[in-house]
C-alpha cells in the first residue's frame, strides 16, 4: 500500500463527492440534463469509493472490489453519452434507442461477470476457437465495446453540432464538452492498457477533470469562452515576449557596457543611460505591441470605455426625445462593440403590469412588432428580480423559463440576439437592449458585458427623464382636453337645469292649475262628471309626467355610479317587445305610423332581466317615434348573432325612415342632457314629432345593454328633414351575459321585480 496513491485516490473521491453535492443541489426530476449527470458521477464516486477501500485493503463479502469498479465506471461511461444526447437535446426516441444498446452491454457484462446459471461458460466454450480464452478477455471486450461506444456517439454528435449554425454560447459549450469526451477517452484508453497501473496515476485524474468540467459546463450558465481565452492567451504570451526581449536587449546591452568600458564613473553613466531608454521605451512598445496584437488577434483595436461612455452622455444630456434617445443609443452599441444586429426596446406601458416591448430603433433586423409579455412572464420576472444581463442561451436552457409560451420563445428565436440587458428605474421594466453576435464572430467578454451594462444603466437615467417630461407634456394635453371638457360640462349643466326645469315645470303647473280648479269646483261642478273626469285626468297626467322624467334621472344616475343591478331570468325577446309597444298603440294610430316587427318569435331565449329590456325598447321605440314624420315607417327585427369574443348573441335592429342623423353626432346623442334640437325647441310630449326629452333616454338605453355585456351602435346616412334617409340603432346581446356577482340583502329586504307578457 502506497501513501501517495491512496491520497490522489482520496482527492479524487472529494472531487466526486463535491460534485455530487453541487447535482443534488441542482436536482431536478424533471430536467434529464441533471439526471443523467447526477447518475453519472454517482458511479464515478461509488468507483472511487471501492478503489480507496481496495488500496486499503478493507475487506467485506458484500462487495468484490474489482468487478464493482469496472461496471460503475463502464455504467459511468454510458451515462457520459446519455448526458451527451440529452445536452444536445437529441429526441426521446434517440435516447431510447442509445439506452437499449446501452442497457445491453450492461446486461451482458454482468451476465458474464457474475456467471448466471452457467451462461459465461456456455459463451467462453462457444467462443475458444475465435481466440478468446476466458471470461476475462469477454469482458474486456464487452467494456470495451461500451467505452467506444458512448465516447464514438458523443464525438460524431458533437462534430455534427459544431458544423450548424448555434447561439455562440452554445458552441462554446460544445467546445467545453469535445475536451471533456477527449479527457474521458484518454481515461477509458488508459483503464484497457493499463500499463504498469497507468490508470491510477494517469487515468484516475484524466476521469476526474473529465467529469469535474462536465458538471460544470451543465451547472454553470456563464463560462467563459474558450476562442476568447485562446486568443487571450495568445495576446498574453506576445505581450510577455516583447517585454522580455526589451529586458533580454538591456541585459546584452548592459553586459557589452561592461565588457568595453573599464571606468567606473563612466560605465555607471551609460547603465544609467541604458535603464532610461529601457524604462522609457516599456510603455510605447507595450501599447504599440497591444495595438498590433488585438488587432491581428480579434481583428480590433481596444476600446477606451471611459471615452465611450463620456461621449454618449454628452450626446443624450440635452435630449428629452425617447425617440432619439434611442437612436443614440442603437448608434452606441453599433461603434462600441461592432455587432450585427441590436434593438433598444421601450416598455410602452409604464408600471408594474403587463409589459408591452415596443422596437424603437434597431440594427440588422426589420419586421418585427410590439410584444406584449405578461407579468407572469419568466422573462419579465427575471429581469426585474435579478436586476442584470441575461443570454439567449440561458433562456434555451435554464429550468425556470421552460413556463414561457412557445410563441413568446419563437419570437425571441427569431430575432437572433445573444444578450438582454433591462433598463431599469427600481423595480420598474423601462426597456431592453438587446445585442446580437459581433461581426467578428467573437463571443463577448467581461469587459464588453459590463460596458453593455453600463449603457443601459446611463439609458436609463436619460429615459426616465425622457418619460418624465413625455408625460408632463401629456399631462398638458390632458389638462387642455379637461378644461374643454369642463367647458362643455358647464354648458350641459346649463343644458340640463334648463331643460329639467321645463320638463319639471311644465307638469308641475299643470298639476298646480288642475288642483286648483278641483278646490274652486261648485257643487253644481261636481254634478257634471265630465268636468271632474278632466280636472283629475289633468293632474294625473301630469303627477305621471313628472313620475317619469324623475325614475329616467335616478335610472341614469345609478347607471354612472354602477349601481344598476339586474335580476336576471329567462327573456323572450317577442313579448318584451309586445310589453314595450302597449303604451304607444295609440300615438301610433294617431300619427298614422306603420310598426312592424320580424324574427323575434325565432330567436332563441335569452339570459336577462326583462323589465331593463322593456325599458331600453321603449326608450328606442320613442326616439323612433320622435324623429319619423306622420305616415312614417318604424321596422324592429331580429336576428342570431356572436359577439366580438365568438359568444352567441341576438341582435334586435329598430330602423325607420326619419330625418336621420347626423354622422359626427353618432356617439354624442348616447351622452347624458345631448340633444340635436335646440332647447328652444324643447317640447314635453314624449311623442310630438321633433320633440326633445331631457336627453337622457338613449343614455340609458346604453347604460342597460353595456350592463348586460352587450353593444350598441347607430347607423345613419345623415340628418335631411326633406328626403329622410332614416336611421338604424343596432343592439346585441350575449345569451348568457358574465355579469359580476351580486351581493345578496337579507330575506326581508330583497324586493323583488317581475315582469308579466300578456
């Protein structure tokens, strides 16, 4: 037993079992990346295990050392080209069939190592004249065969990768990964040959740095790029060279000194002479040379990020343009870093709500639109938690973006950028820069990512400012639009008090004029029952009158403050229209005007409440009334329809042949106290042709059919009193209305409506 193996045997089993710790850290069921790599250095550190226990010769019947490490390892190999099809992200059914060979050579490794029922006897008998002599020699050829055959389908899978066109951080994982399939093949080569214990020294190490980088390449997100650490290497090595010669040239320089000038005083002179030049001569060649070798090397200068950045304050100080903020800022990361594509997004919704990415100025790409990404997106949630850069790649490949929508991760693919980084105003998404690769096909750096976080850091200082005075100039335009609504709400108020002190007082005389006949009435007045008839026809038509003018304006009131409830139940839009045509009968006859009703026997019953149906219909009906000519024609049919959102609805047409409307009053006759007559014009009839109410009836109307979810329009040619184009009022209703939920009063004060059809 020799010291020094056990204790490279022992570090080795460390690593492992650090490892393994960092896995189950990271376990995930349903990630088979981690699965296949917690398996595989689980069989790494059992072989570890069982090697540092054979070396110390601690022996146990339950285990044969041996055979327990040459199948943990050959299980540990296959597991390796598992890992390597599931990082690929190679299909189920690939890994299956590279499972089946797998589990095979497992199977038949153990068949002959373990010796079933006579098996590898039967297998060594059959097999002597081929050159095997013994189960030894089959499972070396079995093992064997297992090694070739995981490290064989990882090399031709990832060759066939590193020839496709992939995000630069892929590649550069595969990069990571061909070198762990050469480290693991030495190791495997080693195990075979193993000459003079070549494993234990040589091969023990190769499998442990083998797995120790796969675990990493599979737990970390950020590695560096291996092209840009080559080429780094090589910088540093030129740089080493050219200061060692200038070091190797002053020592030469100074040994010659020596040798030709034997006086002190001036041999000190010209060393001292020598050491200035060689002092002075240090920083010249060094950027000279730094210079030439980043731009043979990346084929670029360097970069002076402080300039940068001073440059691109100076040039978004003044600017208060989101617009051309971002037109800077495009321009900046195009001179800065050379790269292919770039978008600076602005979140056009401010908040804390759904973000809504809106390209403001780009590079390399056209087409694309705004996107709205939800505030449970994982993108969103990430940016705004974490607070820094995030790649492409990880989005591909990290757990907690496997949530986001397949639409929103195409379209992300699509744009083929490798980094995003948030413009942030504390919690608050403001926008996204988003990179793509350079033009030099280099990954970035560190230094290049942190001076992409330095312009969205500046970006966002300039863009707050931006917004601000974007919404102040807002809040401006708001203020002037409020002050012409103010202006109008004076003059409806004016409207409204005139016309409700007509329509209150004009029934309000005539009840204060009957009465007062009723309380001069003789006894031989009362004697005439005609007379009295009239005086208390008088006051009731108006007490009615006034009745009604009030429950419209409560009716509308409670519409603004979403007070007006429903009691909802089966409706059959027939009889609420034969409940809502009974009271005008008579003015129809009167002015001669020809109603007529189509479909509405066929359409199918609705969810309701009748009473507001009946209201909103007589509301139309009058308006109809209203503006249609004596000898008029007033039509309502219906017909089955859908909504906006694909629901079943009905749709209840009240068309006539009036003098119309104008177009640009469309949508201002359903506001409250508007009327296209003068109020000079005004008239208390609710049937007089022309006559004006208080300008609250189609208010109402609306305020009924947007409560049950419904929509309503006009459509009209124009208004001409002459050749009366007439106008159409269209109204759809949802089957099933999703009303919000009401809260129930107690038994004892529901009062409840009902409606009854004859």
């Amino acid at each position: 037993m020799e010291i020094p193996e056990i204790i490279l045997i022992s570090l080795c089993l460390l690593i492992f079992g650090v490892l393994q710790v960092l896995v189950i850290l990271r376990w995930r069921l349903a990630d088979i990346l981690v699965v296949h790599l917690g398996v595989s250095v689980s069989l790494g550190f059992f072989a570890n295990l069982c090697l540092l226990l054979a070396w110390l010769e601690v022996t146990t019947n339950a285990l044969n050392y041996e055979l327990s490490i040459q199948l943990s390892l050959l299980a540990m190999i296959l597991t390796f080209g598992g890992l390597t099809l599931s990082l690929l992200k190679k299909t189920r059914r690939t890994l299956l069939i590279y499972w089946g060979v797998g589990l095979a050579i497992l199977l038949l490794w153990s068949g002959l190592a373990f010796n079933f029922q006579g098996w590898a006897t039967g297998i060594v008998v059959a097999t002597n004249g081929v050159g095997l002599n013994g189960i030894e020699q089959l499972m070396a050829i079995v093992a064997g065969s297992g090694w070739v055959m995981a490290i064989t389908s990882a090399l031709v899978n990832l060759t066939s990768e590193l020839k496709q066109r992939h995000p630069l951080q892929f590649l550069n994982r595969l990069r990571y990964w061909l070198i762990v399939t050469f480290l693991l093949g030495a190791a495997g080569v080693t195990l075979f040959a193993d000459f003079t214990g070549s494993f234990r020294w040589v091969g023990l190490p190769l499998l442990t740095a083998g797995m120790a980088l796969a675990s990493y390449n599979v737990l970390s997100y950020q590695t560096p790029d291996l092209k840009l650490l080559f080429n780094w290497g090589l910088h540093y090595i030129g740089i080493t060279f050219v200061l060692s010669s200038i070091t190797l040239i002053g020592l030469v320089g100074a040994t010659q000194l020596y040798r030709f000038i034997a006086h002190r005083t001036h041999l000190l002179i010209w060393l001292v002479i020598l050491a200035v030049l060689m002092a002075a001569s240090y920083r010249p060649l060094q950027r000279l040379s730094n210079m030439l070798l980043m731009r043979f090397i990346f084929g670029r200068t360097d970069r002076d990020e402080t300039q940068m950045i001073r440059r691109y304050n100076q040039n978004i100080r003044n600017t208060l343009d989101v617009q051309r903020l971002s037109d800077v800022t495009i321009k900046a990361m195009v001179e800065t870093l050379d790269i292919e594509r770039g978008v600076v997004f602005i979140n056009e919704r401010n908040g804390r709500g759904p973000v809504w990415l809106k390209p403001l100025s780009t590079v390399g790409l056209k087409n694309f639109t705004t996107k709205c990404l939800t505030i449970e997106n994982p993108l969103v949630g990430y940016l705004r938690k974490e607070k820094t850069m995030l790649s492409q790649y990880e989005i591909d490949v990290r757990p907690e973006f496997k949530s986001m929508a397949q639409d929103e991760k195409d379209w992300l693919l699509a744009l083929e950028l490798e980094m995003y980084v948030p413009i942030l105003r504390e919690q608050e998404l403001m926008g996204v820069l988003a990179f793509g690769p350079q033009k030099n096909g280099t990954a970035y750096s560190k230094k290049e990512k942190d001076l992409m976080v330095m312009l969205a850091e500046q970006a966002a200082v300039a863009m707050d400012g931006a917004l601000l005075f974007q919404q102040l100039a807002t809040i401006n335009d708001e203020v002037g639009l409020l002050n012409d609504r103010v202006s109008v709400l004076d003059k409806s108020k004016s409207e409204f008090l005139s016309i409700a002190s007509h329509e209150l007082k004009t029934p309000l005389t005539q009840i204060h004029t009957y009465s007062q006949l009723l309380l001069d009435l003789t006894e031989d007045d009362l004697k005439d029952e005609t007379y009295t008839k009239k005086v208390f026809e008088g006051i009731a038509r108006g007490s009615e009158r006034m009745r009604d003018v009030i429950e419209l304006m409560l009716d509308v009131s409670a519409a603004d403050m979403g007070s007006m409830y429903l009691f909802t139940g089966p409706v059959i839009m027939k009889e609420v229209f034969e409940q809502a045509i009974r009271p005008y009968l008579p003015v129809l006859d009167e002015r001669r005007l020809a109603l007529s009703e189509n479909s509405l026997a066929d359409l199918p019953t609705i969810e309701a409440d009748g009473t507001r149906l009946v209201q909103m219909l007589e509301n139309l009906i009058n308006n109809a009334i209203k503006y249609t000519p004596d000898g008029g024609q007033i039509t309502i049919t219906g017909r089955p329809t859908t909504m906006s959102d694909g629901e079943p609805a009905v749709e209840i047409m009240i068309s006539d042949n009036g003098i119309g409307i104008d177009p640009q009053h469309h949508e201002m006759i359903f506001e409250k106290f508007f009327r296209v007559e003068d109020s000079k014009n005004h008239s208390t009839s609710k049937t007089k042709y022309k006559g004006a109410g208080p300008g609250l009836g189609l208010t109402l109307v609306r305020a009924i059919v947007e409560t049950h979810n419904g929509e309503i329009w006009v459509e009209s040619v124009g208004r001409d009193e002459v050749n009366r184009p007439g106008s159409a009022f269209y109204v759809v209703l949802p089957l099933l209305p999703k009303l919000p939920e009401r809260i129930e009063l107690p038994q004892s004060k529901i009062i409840t409506q009902t409606i009854t059809y004859s």
